[in-house]
C-alpha cells in the first residue's frame, strides 16, 4: 500500500526537495536531478498529449542547471523559454522546484521581523507590518502579489506589489534573519519614516561635528575650549548666530614718540558653519 507525502518545500541549497508523511509526521527528501525533473516534465507533458499525438522533443539551448539559476534569479517561466528557445513546459520541469523555493522565502521573509532605523521597541514581523498598512489603507491583503528571488550577493528581494501597481521592495538575509526596507515605499509599509525630531537631531549632529573638526584645527599654543554637545536644532542655531558674530577689535593709535604695541593675535577659532553650509557644502562667500 502505497502511502501520499505532502510537500513541505525545497532544502536551504536547493538540491532536495521535503517531504513530510501526514500520518507519523516523518520527513524525507528526494533529490532535484535531471532524471527527476525529466519525470516531471513527461508526466506533464502526458497528461496533457492526446491519445495517438507524436511526442515530438525540443532541445533546449540552456542546461536545467541555468534554467534553475535564470528562474531563481527572478526570471518567470517564460522569459526563459523564450531565451532557451523552447516551450514553457520543457522549461516547467526544472522551474517547479526552484519557483516552489521563492514561495518558500516568501513564506520566511513574512515571519521574519523587520530591522527599522526610525522606531524603537519590539521587533515586528513583515508579514504583519505590510498586512496592517494595507488594511489601514482599505486594501485587503490577499490583493497584493508577494515574491522573492535571490540576488548576487546571496541574500533575497522580497517584492510586494499593490494592487494599484506599486512596488516596495525589501532586503531579506535568511541566514541571519532579518528584514530591511530598500526603497521608500517599503519604508511607507513599514512606518519606517524620519520624524521631525530625528531630522532636528541630524542636523544637530551635522553642527557639533563640524565644530569639532574646526577645534582640531586651532594652533597648539591657542587654548582649545570644550564645547557641550549639542541636542536640539534651535540650540544647533544659536551656535550658528553666535558663531557668526566674532568682530576683530581695531588697532589702537600711535604716535611717533611711542612705540606701537604688538598687534593682537586674531581669533583662529572657526566659528560654526552656515545653515546653507550644513546643507549644501562649501564656505561662506562662495
């Protein structure tokens, strides 16, 4: 008595696909070879053919090895039977396993919490980030198409499309589970967006760092005096106004019966840069 598997998904490399048997719970794999993906493709192709129709092969100008990297790069069915030059279903026979593994990171990214630089707290899982977004937003989220595919460097884009045609699109490590928005309107999804505050506190930073890097310049016999960091921009202006207010003291008058004194050693200290510097470079009268 033969007894049905259910499919849980491909292995981490790809190379087995896993089984599961409903009854003892029991895992087993089957290796995704030449000879199983040929299996496949004819019992497709059969299934489909009419009693009496002539098989006729097509060769295919790609190996299934290039097949398989094509569709688990992002390529659907068809851009790579049109580039192997022949039909879908000679390529589906390679394809099922890989586009069964994009489903399955699908699957993962959407548990997997989400890495955002603008909010503090408990980690939130994408899936129930992206979902809760679209609800607020009167979209149900079973209208929006997920997918993933492997990039270059071996992480994956997990793409989630809106029903209005929207893309956002999110980094997913897999190996160290985590999530990362990767254009705005992943960011928007997630609530991943700079407040008012941060952007105050930003350009603080850009203030106190640049007043440190005029100190480091002041000569060694000049005395350096430390400055309290700054924490809000209304204090990052003061710094501004004040800095921009140093006056050289004129040279008192002599006469020719007295000698003159020494000229007063100027002022090397910077004063801090412009708000026109701190957001757009270059120096003062330029």
């Amino acid at each position: 008595m033969m007894r049905d598997l259910a499919l849980v998904g491909p292995s981490e490399d790809g190379r087995y696909l896993i089984t599961r048997d409903p009854a003892s719970g029991a895992r087993f794999r089957l290796r995704v070879d030449r000879r199983l993906a040929t299996t496949v493709e004819r019992s497709t192709r059969d299934s489909h053919r009419s009693p009496g129709q002539l098989e006729i092969p097509m060769e295919s100008s790609l190996s299934p090895r290039d097949i398989q990297t094509r569709i688990r790069r992002g390529e659907s069915v068809e851009q790579v039977a049109e580039a192997a030059g022949t039909s879908v279903e000679q390529i589906m026979g390679f394809a099922t396993p890989v586009i069964a593994e994009r489903e399955h990171m699908v699957d993962q990214a959407r548990t997997t919490s989400v890495r955002r630089k603008h909010v503090s707290g408990t980690p939130v899982a994408l899936g129930a980030l992206v979902d809760e977004a679209l609800v607020g937003r009167g979209i149900t989220p079973e209208d929006a198409a997920w997918d993933a595919w492997r990039r270059e460097d071996g992480r994956w884009t997990v793409q989630v499309v809106l029903p209005d045609g929207q893309a956002a699109v999110f980094c997913f490590d897999h190996k160290s589970r985590y999530v990362l928005a990767d254009d705005p309107t992943a960011r928007d999804l997630v609530g991943d967006l700079a407040s008012e505050d941060s952007l105050d506190m930003a350009i603080a930073d850009a203030v106190r760092g640049t007043d440190e890097v005029a100190a480091e310049d002041v000569e060694d016999t000049e005395k350096i005096v430390d400055h309290a960091p700054v924490h809000s921009l209304k204090e990052a202006r003061d710094r501004r106004a004040l800095g921009q207010f140093e006056v050289e003291e004129p040279a008192a008058e002599t006469t020719d019966d007295e000698p003159a004194p020494a000229p007063r050693k100027k002022n090397t200290r910077r004063s801090v840069p412009s708000w026109d510097e701190i957001m757009f470079g270059g120096k003062r009268g330029d």
